[in-house]
C-alpha cells in the first residue's frame, strides 16, 4: 500500500506542477482558476498538519498569486515526502483526530486521508482545466494515465475523427 501512496503523490506533484505550468504561460490567468488551484494547494498543506497534528498556517481557501502556489506546492512535495517516509503499515491504520473548518471534529485514518488528498486535488485539477478551457486556452493534461503513460488521454477531436 505505501508504494500506492507514494505513486499517487508522485502524481500529485506532477499534476500540480502541471497546473502551475499552464497559468503561468497564460498573460492573463483566470481568477477563478487561481482560486481554485489555490484551494488545492491550500487543502494539501491543510491535510498534512492534520496527519503531523500540527497546527496549519494556510486557509483552506487562500489567495495566493502564481509565485505563492508555486512556493506552497514546493512544500507541500517536501512535506508529504518527508512524511510517507515515516509510514508503514500501522501508522496508515492509526486514526487522526483533527478539526474541519465548519468546527466538526472527526477521526480518520491515514490511508483515507492521504487518499482522500490525491482525489481532491484530481477533482479541483479538473475544475481548473475546464476554468482555462472555457478561455479559450488548452489546459493541462493531469490525468493519472497521462501521468503514468507519459502521454495525454485522447482527445475529444481525436475520438470524433476515428469515428466518423
């Protein structure tokens, strides 16, 4: 299960690299897209005080510029590197409690938590990707196929065209 995780974070990685990528070579990029990729970035380093029972110092919604997310997804890579470290079986069963930012409080695992942190950020990438579309930019291919494969899933033109 830890090589799981560590694949799907290096994933993340990849993905949020691939975000910060295309906003940057946007000359204007769309505030909701900022806002949303701001919002994973600030979700990631939120979920992992919560693994280190630490208190975060980012919202989970911030208003971060392009230079900020690129400095945040940086530690968050350095910080959930460091901690998959740690991780082995046992500690990925162990329940956390932590606080959410309605003021419920909960408990999880590990493993659902570091889960949970890959499928939410695919979720908002996705979000973002349809922000920049909508512009009238292509967005970044973030699919973990693409990941894996090192090629980008078929195109909406691409299936037309074979079928027609």
């Amino acid at each position: 299960m830890i090589q799981h995780i560590r694949k799907l974070f290096d994933h993340v990685y990849w993905a949020d690299a691939k975000v910060l990528e295309s906003l940057r070579a946007m000359p204007d990029p769309p505030a909701k897209a900022l806002e949303i990729f701001s919002h994973v970035l600030g979700a990631e380093h939120i979920w992992l005080a919560r693994l280190r029972q630490q208190q975060a110092r980012v919202a989970v919604w911030p208003t971060l510029s392009i230079q900020e997310c690129a400095a945040l997804a940086q530690e968050n890579k350095l910080g959930y590197d460091s901690f998959i470290e740690t991780l082995d079986s046992d500690s990925l069963r162990q329940e956390v409690g932590y606080t959410n930012s309605a003021g419920l409080t909960f408990r999880s695992t590990g493993e659902d938590i570091l889960l949970h942190v890959a499928v939410h950020g695919a979720y908002h990438r996705g979000q973002v990707a349809l922000v920049v579309r909508n512009s009238g930019t292509a967005p970044a291919a973030t699919d973990y196929i693409a990941f894996v494969r090192g090629a980008p899933a078929a195109t909406r033109q691409r299936v037309e065209s074979e079928s027609s």
